[in-house]
C-alpha cells in the first residue's frame, strides 16, 4: 500500500482545514451572497498603496523575483530596528514554521506546543517526524510554567502564538521573560505574533529585545492580517542572524513571489490603513460583545481580530446553518473545541450580517 511508503508521521497527519473560500459557498449552496469571517483577514482588504504598486508591477511578471528580497528585508528591519540579516521572508509565515522544523528538528526531537494553538505547529511537527508534546492551555492562556516545566534536552522547539489562534489571549512581557530565561541552549523559542499589529497592551512582550540580546528566539509576523495581503502569502521571520542563515539554507529559491514583495514594499509604512483597520476592529468587537451580552451567548475578550464563541451544541451544525445563510465562520471541532466557533471581526455590515443570523438560529432552537 502507498500510505506505507509515506514518512513516519506522514500518513496519520490531520491536514489543515482552511476556512471555506466564498466562490465554493456560492457554487455549492446556490447563494448569491456570502461574507466570510472565517480567515482572520482583514476587511477593509489591502492598503490602496499595494493595489498601486501591484498594477504597475503586472508587466514585470515575466521575471523571477529578487530571491531573498532584500529590498524589503532591509525596510522591515529598519522599521523594526533590526539588521537585514536577521530578518527571513516568507511564502506566508507557515512557510517559515516549516523552515524552521526542516532546519532544525531532527526526527523524534521534541517540539512543545500549546494545545489548543495554531494547527500548523502540529502539523509540521509531525510530518518532521517530530515528537510533539502538548500543555493545555490554563484558563485560556498558554501555560507557561508547565511548558517550561517539560523542556528537556531533547527539546528542540517551543511554539508560543502570542496571541493565540483560536482563542485571542496573549501572555504580557512579565510572564514570558521567565519562560525565555529558564530555556536551554539547545531549545528554540518561536513567537507567533501574526496578530501583533491587533493588540495595544503596554505589557505586550518586547521580543524584539530577544533577538537583539542573541536568545534562541525566532518571532514570525505577518502581512496576511492587518496588512490585508493573505492572497499574495507573505510572511517575516526575525531571529539573529545564524538562526536566519540555516533558515536560509533551507528554503525554495525565489519562495516570494514578485507581486507579494512589490505590494509588501508599497504599504510596509501604511500607518493610515492600519491605523483605519485597528479602529475597525476595535469597533466591531464592541459591537459584537454588546450583541453576544445581549443574546446570551457567552465567548472570549480577544486581543484579536476573531472571538471564539461559544454555541452550547454541536457546533459542526451550526456552522452548516451559518453556511446556508451566507455566512462563512470556522468551525473549531479540528482544535478539539467542538461547540465553539471562531469568529472574524468583519466591517459593521458584517458583523451586522452574522449576527442577523445568529438570532435565527437561537430562534430556531429554541
Ligand atoms: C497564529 C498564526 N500564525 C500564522 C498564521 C499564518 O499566516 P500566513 O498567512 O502568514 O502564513 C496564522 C494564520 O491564520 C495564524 O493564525
């Protein structure tokens, strides 16, 4: 049989399940109008100063792009107050997860991940061939003291999403200082901080003072979210530089694509589209908690730009409700939360739209 061929770890992998996309709704339900909050993108779409840079630069595809784009490792590092070395890009930051597995995790080494959390630390452990090692969250949050507690010579990777996906709750500088103090010379950090740009916290962690300082830190950000360019898949790794060279070492030639860099170059320092989408955001959830109070229905304060919410029942069913009403959220059976959604904070029509739905659906049940 093929499946006995595959790696170890290969053939019992759970794939990821992304969140539907709005055309297969349309095509399977027969629906004329569907909204997606299902993808933590960004509502308002992408800054107008990508969507410039993109139109002129359609004609220069007959071209590989500048491999590695230094251009733009130079803008963020400057932006953040790095050196180009020590920032790596990528096909969207999954790309970079895998990199780092590719690079560094030997079969059987342990990788210590928050459960729930992103599913792609899973996932790329295991096709690595990985030993993973899970702590559940406590009281929402990353357990800290119990992560730690399981770091072993054999430990080569500890995942923090910060905040996490699903949940929207992030750890402050206080509680993670500890963590990174108490890690061995052998064991990589990484800071998943794709919704960095969403949270406002004076106590968020300065992990940019971790690379500075030479820890074994590698912090990954996006420009899938605030920035509104999942389509083009462009993500940035930063650690110090020797992280970054075996990073290097491992990646497709040429893995971001020409548009995504020129787009990416354009709105970098779009203050005023991500000011706009914060404010959005920030707006929408009020609204929505508001609603969620009125209702009953009971979710998580986010530090995100999605709520989990709980639905009481078999969520699965609800979704498909959701669906026939045009309206795309996530289901989270995958992440072991089977009567929860997760929820994308849309523009007001949106979330007007979802919640809409959400009447009916309680009307219906009850
Ligand atoms: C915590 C976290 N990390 C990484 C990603 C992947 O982002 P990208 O589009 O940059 O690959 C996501 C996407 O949902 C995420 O939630």
């Amino acid at each position: 049989m093929i499946r006995n061929l595959a790696k170890k770890g290969v053939a019992s992998l759970q794939r990821y399940l992304p969140g539907k996309p709005i055309e297969q709704v349309k095509r399977e339900l027969g629906l004329k109008e569907v909204i997606k909050l299902a993808s933590n993108e960004n509502p308002l779409g992408p800054s107008p100063l990508a969507v410039q840079a993109l139109r002129e630069a359609i004609s220069q595809v007959h071209l590989y792009p500048e491999d590695g784009g230094p251009q733009l490792r130079e803008a963020v590092a400057q932006r953040l107050g790095v050196s180009p070395e020590e920032v790596i890009l990528g096909n969207g930051s999954v790309e970079i997860i895998q990199a780092i597995e590719m690079a560094f995790l030997n079969p059987g080494e342990k990788a210590v991940i928050s459960h729930p959390s992103f599913a792609l630390y899973r996932i790329t452990t295991q096709a690595a061939g990985g030993k993973e090692v899970l702590i559940p969250l406590k009281n929402w949050r990353h357990d800290l003291e119990a992560m730690a507690k399981v770091v072993d010579e054999h430990t080569k990777l500890l995942f923090i999403d910060n905040p996490i996906n699903p949940v929207g709750t992030m750890v402050t500088q206080e509680e993670l200082q500890p963590l990174i103090e108490r890690m061995p010379e052998n064991t990589i950090v990484i800071l998943d901080e794709a919704y960095y740009e969403f949270q406002d916290k004076a106590n968020y962690p300065n992990s940019l003072q971790w690379v500075r300082q030479g820890v074994n830190v590698v912090i990954l950000r996006t420009f899938s979210k605030i920035y509104g360019l999942a389509g083009l898949r462009l993500g940035y790794g930063i650690a110090k530089k020797e992280i970054v060279e075996l990073l290097n070492q491992v990646r497709l030639p040429f893995n971001v694509n020409l548009l995504a860099l020129k787009a990416a170059m354009a709105c970098l320092n779009d203050e005023e589209h991500i000011q706009r989408t914060r404010k959005l955001n920030q707006e929408g959830k009020k609204y929505l908690y508001e609603e969620l109070d009125r209702l009953g229905v009971e979710y998580l304060p986010s530090e995100t730009n999605f709520i989990m919410i709980e639905l009481g029942q078999d969520a699965q069913s609800t979704y498909q409700e959701f669906l026939r009403q045009g309206v795309i959220v996530r289901p989270l059976h995958a992440y072991g939360l089977p009567t929860k959604i997760r929820l994308t904070v849309g523009k007001r029509e949106e979330n007007e739209a979802f919640i809409r739905s959400l009447k009916k659906i309680i009307r219906k049940r009850s």
